[in-house]
C-alpha cells in the first residue's frame, strides 16, 4: 500500500508540473488554462488523499500494536 501511494503522489506532481507549463497566467481563467488549473487541482487532492491514506494506515498500525 505503501509503496502504490507513493506511485500515485508522485505521478500526481508529474501532472501538476506539466500542467503549470500550460497555465498562460496573464488570462488563467480562459481557454486551456482553466483546463490546466483544474487538473492542478485535481493532483493536489490527490496528493492530500494520499497524506491522509499514510497517516491513517500508521494510525491504524500503533492500535493494532497496542493491543
């Protein structure tokens, strides 16, 4: 599991650092740039998902040792 997070996180950056390129920021919120902002969006999420997914995993590791 954990290395399957870290594969999504890190094809998530990949994303948002391609999409940063087609980001036109004198009008980002026309054309292909809100296409762009919304799919940067998107992999942040997704890397937030993940964070939560690890955190919650180590969580649920400590319980299972504390019993």
């Amino acid at each position: 599991m954990k290395i399957l997070s870290l594969i999504i996180s890190l094809l998530a950056l990949i994303l948002i650092a391609f999409n940063l390129t087609k980001v036109d920021f004198s009008a980002p919120f026309e054309g292909q740039s809100i296409t762009a902002l919304i799919t940067i969006l998107a992999g942040l999420c997704a890397i937030l998902l993940m964070l939560i997914l690890r955190v919650s995993k180590r969580i649920e590791d400590k319980v299972k040792q504390r019993k």
